[in-house]
C-alpha cells in the first residue's frame, strides 16, 4: 500500500497541523516540535481548536458508527484546502486510507476523499514537500529507529523516516534485528490480547536493547507508549522520543 | 462449538508458556520469510506478478457459477466423476459411498486442507475405515494425533529431536535417530509398502482448469503422485473456489506460489491429473473422483468485499510473516486454517459467533497483506468482520453482531460523543491533566509488563491556545 507514486504539491505558505490525540494527552512536545519544524521553513501552521481524533480505535474495533460521528468532527474542523500535517504513520493512515471507506454511501462522502487527498504524514511533509535540510547541532549519540507498521505498509514512508535521521551527522543509526515487526501494541490488540502483546513488545524491545543504541525514536506514539513502557518497566535507562522531539532538539540550537 | 476468548486465551497462553513451540516456529518462520524473500529478488518483478496472479484470481471467482460448469463439463467429457458437495456432511458421505462401492477399507491420503475441514479421517474411521496421512509432515502428526500447525508445514511446530521421539515410541523395532535424512528414509521405507496396498488414494487439488478439466496438484514428496497413480481409485477433493479459467492461467499462479510458500523456483513434483487410465495404458488409476465442496463458499461469493477471501492460493505466506501466528502457533486458532487468512476465512464458513474473537487476534500490521501473492486485503477485511461482530445491523456474515457486549457499545457510545463534541473534549482533557496526580499507576494488563503513560500537565490544544493569546 506504500505510495511511490504520489505527486507532491509545492511548498504552501500555510498548512494544518492534525496534533493526533496520543500526542495532545501524552506528548504535547512532538507536537510542538512537528509544528516548530514546519514553521522554520517558512510556513505557517495553523492548529484548530475543534480536532479531536481521528476515530480509528473505533474504526478498528469494528464500531464504525461511532467512528464515523468523530471523523466528521474532523471534517467540520479541517475545511480549507490545506494540507493537513499528521506527526503519526497510524492516525495518518486512517484520515489517508480510510476515510473514503469509512464514508463510503455517506453524505459526506466527497468531504471525506477531499480531505484523504490532501493529508500527510509528518516526516513524508518535511521530506518530500518542504524538503527540509537538517544540521546537526548535537551531541555523538546512537539511535534505535522503530518505524510504524502503518508508517511502514500503509503510508510507505518509513524510509522519510530514515532519510530524516541520515542527515543528522552525529547520529550513528543502528538497525534492530526484525525491525520491520510490529511492536504488538495495535491499539485495542493490547488490551483485548495482552499476553501476545506482552511476548511481541518484549521481543521487540530486546531487539532494540541489543543494538546498543542509548535513544528510540520512533515516529508514531503509540508504538513509543508500548516500547518505551516496557523499557521503563524493565529499568532500562534507554530514553525514548518521537521523531519531531528528537529533530527539533538537535537541529534548533540556543535562542 | 464456539471459540470463546477466554478459551483462546488459554491456548494462547499454553502455547506462550511453552519454550519449545515458540522456538520451533519462530526459527521455521524466519526461515520461510528468508526463502520467499530470496525466491523474489526483485521487487518491482514480484508486484508485477503479485498483480497479474490477483488478477487471475478475482477474474475466475467473477465467472464462479459458469466455470464451474464448464469444469464438471470437461472433468466428465475427460472421465473425472464430478460430484457436488453442500457441506462437509456431505462431502463426507460421497467419499464414503465410493470406498464402500469398491468395498476399500484403507486409503492412503496426499496433503489436503479440505479432507481436514471435512475431518474426513475421523469420519472414514467410525466407518471402519483406516486412512493413513503419506505427507511426511501429516504422516508425523497423524502418529500422535495431532492437528496441522502451519497449511503447509503441518509439523511445523516440533522439531527433528521431537520427531525422533515420536518415531522411537511408534516404531520400536527402527533403531533411533535424529538424523533428518535417515528419519525421512525411514518414513518412506514405512509408506512405500502401504501405497502399494491401498485401494483408493486421495489427494487435494491446488488449481482445476475449466477450460481443459485438468486437476493439478502441487507438491515435493512424490507422495501425492503415488497417491494420485498407484491405488486404483483417485478420489480428489476441493474447495469450488479453486477453479481458474484457463491453462494459460497455471504458470503464473504457480510461479507465485511456490515461491511465496518455499521460496523454491518450481516444486519437485506438479502433477496435471487429466483422466483416469486410458485403455493401452500401462498405470494411473482406473477412476478419477472430483468432489467439489462449497461448506459456504458460495456465501462469501456473494459479498463484493468478502469475496477475495476466496482468491486464496493457500501458500502460508501470511502465516509465515505474521508476528502473532509466529508466536501462537497454528493450533491456538483451533480453526482448519491458522493464521491471518484462516482468522478471515473460517469465522465466514463456521460463523462469528463461533470464530468471532478471531478477527480480533491481530494488531492489523499489514504484514499478511503486504505479502499475499493474490493481493487479499487481509487487514481490511479483518476489520470488516469485526464489525460485523458487533454490528447491530444484520449483516451477511453468519453469527453477526454475536460478539457485541454492551458495556463496550456502552464506552465506544461515550467516547463518540465526546471526541464529536470539541468544547466537550477540551474540558475532558484539561481536567484528566489537572487530576493526573489522581489516575492510578496500574492500569489493567498495560501495566503488568508496561510502566503507566503519563498524562501531560497541559495538552497540545491548551499549549497552542495559550500560544495564540501571547500573539
């Protein structure tokens, strides 16, 4: 489902900002960071008051209605004709691919497949339409990336993701063995399956271990709540962030 | 009976909690994912085929009804007896009434999915009838009465020590050993002597081309060839859905295929069953049986989505790259069929409200439908049948809305109308990060191997707001 073959718009002055709800409650500073980002090439991010989520644990847990009734809040909320930036592979992937569906035979159909066409996932944005250049101001480190299943199979940006992080000349990337496994968090999965989550998240986080890395970044935050959780439960000092955190921190410099 | 998650949950955790399982599978899948991988060097070319074998495939369930006709027509005009099967009662019953015609009291078997869903073996023998598995994989797991883990490596979950020891508990006068060759030869020694005895063989069917009446059947053993020639009576059993349209079709499918499940370029032995013998002939069997079964295949044919569970080419792909079969193991599913494509496939055929927690046993990775070498839209129609689980609405599926509790509506009402309802959500949220020092730290089976995520003192929304009134 990767999409090579999307055509990318010139750089827009203005674009909207999605902050994704995990983000909102939990890591309100990836959002910061992914609107910062944005900003510093020049275009100005716009973040309405009336979003809330993009109705996927709904969605993917079969109750379509209620899906629906918190997508169309976010149709009201994301009229203009902007591109609707998302820090997150997941929550981008479900306003990108499956709002059509979801909306399908409903009135709002076409407000559904409009706003599909024009939402990005962060790293895709910065890499491909803003074609960001990145100097590295931090310190040596080495980092761990975890790539999303849906940043990886739905939205086919993992390798934004990598490209991002290449450019940063003090960072050694190392590469976990199966990176491309889920991690076992799959929203509801997690709690309706606890003892599969539970095997999957600790293979993963050994994986990650033992490449030595001292950082995870990873670009959805999902993903970082299950594996970070998990190192944090086992008492390992291995820190742990999204993706825009760690590129605004190393590349913003004193102001 | 049906499937409830608490008994899921004990298969899961018994195949969990056991060491061996989880080392057997996780080495055998890796294996296969690096197979595959090598078999299709190119991905630009893979894509290509992958496309072309979907194509194939969805063009022959599009003409389902006519194809099939058109298959009985050939099968017939070739000497094949065609029989039809509603359920697996009676498929069960015309297999039967074959060996009772030729008064057979063995039948050796070849690999085949649909005599399982049939539990043909169970059935023949309250008949008196004795079936012996010649699959080595089957042949192992048919001595310790076991059920296949994996579509095509039904053994896959013991390894060779383990086999060994099942092979010095049922043939003591063999002397013992864990070489895999030597087990094999002495595998082959056993079977060699009872294909030769056996009246009726019975195999599967991988693709049955209308438009020749051609059988054709893929494997690496021999053993479906010697089940297929050397009894006088073939019976072969399939599924409606297995039919294609043309020899032309055959290659590509194939192709796919084998390399999608073994990674080999072709298997060793591909068998394209035509006709019973022919009179001047030297072997072949002197009767070819095709019993077609449906066993709500012609249900799911009826759903415009549903129906591209039914271009399945059974190649195990989607089992070997999913990371909760890997970790589970075929038999927690307890279905015919594990794995990602069995959790859409068998809740359609044996109905939600029996299988109806397995569409749930995914994260929706999308793994399985990255790799499926017929393009089945595996996560999305897991998706869609766990709405039909819950869905109020009767849907086509049997069991429907079976899996519906109304505590959970209850919560998914709740957190609808909040996340509809901005003003509504902001003032949630900025009281949720006002009390957080009250929210416990243990929160269900999150915390048993998580720490607690943290609610941030101000949202995103209230730092943006604040942001916008410094301005």
């Amino acid at each position: 489902m990767s999409e090579k073959t999307r055509e990318y718009p010139e750089t827009p002055g203005r674009v909207y900002f999605f902050g994704t709800c995990l983000i909102d409650l939990f890591y309100p500073e990836a959002g910061l960071a992914g609107i910062e980002l944005i900003r510093r090439e020049g275009v100005e991010v716009v973040f309405p008051q009336g979003q809330t989520c993009c109705g996927q644990p709904a969605w993917n847990s079969g109750y379509r209605d209620q899906a629906r009734q918190v997508a169309r809040a976010q149709l009201d909320c994301f009229q203009d004709p902007l591109a609707v930036v998302v820090p997150s592979g997941s929550c981008a992937g479900m306003m990108r691919h499956h709002y059509p569906q979801l909306f399908q035979g409903d009135a709002d159909q076409a407000r559904a497949i409009e706003l599909s066409g024009r939402v990005f996932e962060l790293t895709e944005f910065l890499v491909q339409v803003l074609h960001i250049q990145l100097q590295d101001l931090g310190p040596p480190t080495r980092v761990a990336l975890h790539t999303s299943c849906a940043a990886r199979r739905e939205m086919g940006v993992a390798s934004d993701h990598l490209q991002l992080l290449q450019q940063l000349g003090n960072v050694e990337l190392v590469e976990p063995e199966r990176k491309e496994e889920c991690c076992g968090f799959g929203g509801t999965f997690a709690i309706k399956h606890p003892d599969i989550s539970a095997v999957m998240v600790h293979d993963k986080a050994a994986a990650i271990r033992d490449t030595g890395a001292e950082q995870l970044v990873s670009g959805d935050c999902g993903c970082l709540m299950n594996i970070h959780g998990h190192l944090q439960h086992q008492g390992a000092g291995l820190a742990a962030e999204h993706i825009a955190s760690f590129l605004w921190e190393r590349t913003h410099g004193a102001d | 009976m049906a499937l409830t998650k608490a008994e899921f949950g004990q298969g899961v955790r018994s195949a969990l909690d056991d060491p061996q399982i989880r080392q057997n599978f996780r080495s055998a899948m890796d294996g296969l994912i690096r197979k595959r991988l090598s078999a299709f060097p190119d991905p630009d070319k893979l894509e290509r085929l992958r496309l072309e074998a979907a194509e194939i495939r969805a063009k022959a369930l599009s003409r389902l009804p006519d194809l099939l006709q058109q298959l009985e027509h050939n099968c017939t005009r070739n000497g094949i007896q065609v029989h039809w099967a509603e359920t697996v009662e009676e498929a069960n019953q015309i297999v039967l009434g074959i060996m009772q015609r030729h008064g057979a009291t063995r039948m050796i078997k070849g690999k085949s999915m649909v005599s399982e869903e049939m539990g043909l073996n169970h059935f023949l023998e309250q008949h008196g009838i004795e079936c012996l598995e010649s699959d080595l994989g089957e042949f192992i797991i048919q001595l310790v009465g076991e059920a296949p883990s994996h579509i095509i490596a039904p053994a896959i979950h013991k390894n060779r020590f383990q086999v060994a020891e099942i092979f010095r508990d049922k043939f003591p006068d063999i002397p013992y050993t864990d070489d895999i060759e030597q087990l094999t030869r002495n595998a082959r020694e056993i079977l060699r002597r009872k294909f030769h005895d056996a009246p009726v063989g019975l195999s599967g069917v991988n693709f049955a081309v209308a438009e020749t009446g051609t059988l054709c059947l893929v494997e690496n053993e021999g053993n479906g060839r010697m089940c297929t020639t050397i009894p006088p009576v073939h019976i072969a059993v399939t599924g409606i859905e297995k039919v294609v349209e043309r020899l032309s079709d055959v290659p590509p499918l194939l192709d796919i295929l084998v390399g999608s499940a073994t990674g080999q370029p072709i298997t060793t032995y591909f068998n394209m069953i035509s006709s019973p013998r022919r009179p001047g002939e030297q072997d072949g069997p002197e009767e070819v049986h095709l019993v077609l079964l449906d066993n709500g295949r012609s249900r799911i044919y009826q759903d415009e989505e549903l129906i591209a569970t039914l271009r399945c080419i059974r190649c195990g792909a989607c089992m070997n790259h999913c990371p909760v079969y890997t970790r589970i193991g075929g038999h927690a599913y307890t279905s015919t069929i594990p794995g990602p494509i069995g959790s859409i496939l068998e809740p359609q055929k044996k109905g939600l409200d029996q299988l109806g927690v397995l569409p749930t046993a995914s994260t929706l990775c999308g793994a399985c439908g990255a790799v499926c070498p017929v393009r089945i839209p595996i996560p999305q129609l897991l998706n869609r049948l766990r709405f039909e689980g819950v869905s109020k609405q009767s849907g086509k599926v049997p069991g429907a809305g079976s899996q519906r509790k109304r505590s959970e509506a209850a919560a998914w009402a709740l957190w609808s109308w909040v996340h509809s309802h901005p003003a509504l959500y902001r003032l949630a949220t900025s009281m949720a990060g006002r009390l957080r020092g009250l929210l416990p730290n243990r929160i269900g089976a999150w915390t048993r191997v998580r720490t607690a995520p943290r609610l941030a003192a101000r949202s995103l929304h209230q730092l943006m707001a604040r942001e916008q009134k410094r301005s």
